[in-house]
C-alpha cells in the first residue's frame, strides 16, 4: 500500500522546519567551541540557498526517478 501523498504547504513547513533546526543545532555547536559570531540577512540568505540546493537531490529522486 502507498502513503497517501503530502500536501505542497506541508512539505514547505517541513523544509522550513528543518532549516531552522539545522541552524540551531549550528549555533549550539558553534557555542560550544568559542563565541558565536554575529551575522547579518546575507548570511541567512546564502545558507537558505544552499540548504534548497542540497535539498534538491531528494526532490529529483522523489518525484523524477522513483518509479511508481
């Protein structure tokens, strides 16, 4: 039997979700070694882009190549 299939604000709660809790387990490891540094919106920016485009690896594969 197949799972029913996720709804589109579903998956984009998750993602999202996931990019904050990657970040502050980040921020507790980078507290642990030394100060945190301060960052500004460019650094929030850049690491929202890399985090969609690490992602997009799982996107392929779960919508282009799984066959069903």
């Amino acid at each position: 039997m197949r799972a029913p299939s996720k709804a589109l604000w579903v998956r984009l709660l998750e993602l999202l979700l996931f990019y904050f809790a990657v970040g502050g387990l980040a921020l507790v490891l980078e507290g642990r070694v030394g100060q945190v540094a301060p960052q500004g919106w460019e650094f929030y920016a850049v690491t929202a882009a890399l985090f969609l485009t690490l992602a997009f690896p799982g996107f392929v594969y779960q919508y282009l190549l799984r066959r069903r």
